[in-house]
C-alpha cells in the first residue's frame, strides 16, 4: 500500500463571500472601512461551509455557476470534461436556487463523479492506494479537481507516496492505524491526577485514544 495526505493552504480563503456576508463582516479601523471578499478565519460557519465545498469537490454533488467556470484554465475544463454553459441551471427549482450560501445548487454532471470515494476532515485528506501507480493516477484526478474549484495545497504540510502517514495525530500503514508513538509516549507518562479537575483533564487526554486502550469505559 501506498499513501497521501493533502493539507490545504489558507483553506478558508477559496470560499468567495456573498454580498450580505460582505456586509456583516465588515469592521472599521484606524486604515478605514474594510470588507471581506474571501472567507475569513474564525466565523462561526466557517468550517461547516468549507466542509461542504470539500465534499462537492470529492463527492461531485453540484458544479460552480457558468459565470465562475468561465475563469477556470481551459486544460482543467477539458480534463474534466466540462463545457461552459452545458449546465441545467433553469430547470432548478426555486427553493432549491436558494437554500445554500453558495448558491451553487446546479446539479454536477456524471463526469464529476466521486474521485476518491472517501470524505476529507475538514482541510485534510488521507488516501490509499495498492500501488504507487494507481496513487499518482488518483491523485492527478484529484489535483485538477481542487483546482476546478480553486483550493490550494500547501506542499510542506503534505506527504506523498509514503508508506506510512501522519494523519490527525494517527500514523497510517498497511497494517492499519496507530497512535503516533511520540505523542503516546506523552500520554503514558501523564502524572496521575490528585484533583477533580485533574481527573477531568487526565481523561480528557486519554479519549482521544480510546479506540487504543482496552476497556477504557470500564477502567475509567
């Protein structure tokens, strides 16, 4: 088996903002009156809003407006196999025009179809495939796909064609997923707690790796 795992650049920023959301987030100060164009960090719906652009770009639920692909490079178009303007935009209902922020409901086509065939955890994608082969083939499809919809990856946080992976604090194998032995080591050598509080934060450390200590429930 071999592996990837992507972590995108200033993710937030590929989430243009809406007129209204423009208007809300603006602030004042000592330079002037400024708005946001992009997604900032720290909104409140930030993650679930990125969340979904993610998903439309692995899963292939909806395709951006004619408007917006009309600024995608050609070779990404063609790749995908998309023509501008081919979409069934008019035929959408009213409701469904108008339910999301994005206002991208236009159904996707059958060429943008599930890429990899698994979610990301927010800005994070973790794949697998037998050989290095199959993994740079899926890995191009993905590529042009986040650049379909204008999402960066940041190289130094990435790994590519490794056999084994950091992912969310897990190492990722063949032989399946581990704590990472560094901050394990960190969990084994807590002190064991004399307080409340400190019974609290103990277990606390320890849940994040539950599915590694048996009979955690009990014992705890």
């Amino acid at each position: 088996m071999w592996f990837l795992s992507l972590d995108m650049a200033s993710g937030f920023w590929a989430v243009p903002m809406t007129l209204s959301a423009k208007h809300i987030s603006a602030f004042i100060c000592p330079l002037g009156h400024f708005q946001w164009t992009r997604m900032p960090f720290g909104l409140k719906s930030a993650p679930l809003i990125y969340q979904q652009m993610l998903d439309n770009c692995l899963w292939g639920f909806v395709r951006l407006p004619a408007s917006e692909e009309a600024q995608i490079d050609a070779n990404v178009l063609e790749f995908l196999g998309i023509q501008v303007g081919d979409s069934v935009e008019e035929d959408l209902s009213t409701l469904t025009d108008s339910m999301t922020v994005f206002q991208r409901n236009i159904p996707a086509p059958p060429q943008l179809n599930p890429v990899l065939g698994r979610s990301s955890y927010i800005d994070d994608i973790a794949y697998g495939a037998e050989t290095l082969d199959q993994l740079c083939i899926d890995l191009d499809r993905l590529l042009y796909r986040l650049r379909y919809w204008g999402i960066s990856v940041s190289l130094p946080k990435s790994e590519f064609g490794k056999k084994t992976i950091s992912y969310l604090s897990h190492e990722i194998g063949a032989e399946g997923i581990r704590a990472k032995p560094k901050i394990a080591k960190g969990v084994k050598d807590l002190p064991f707690p004399s307080t409340l509080k400190g019974v609290q934060s103990f277990l606390g450390s320890l849940n994040y790796y539950n599915k590694f200590i048996e009979d955690l429930p009990v014992v705890a």
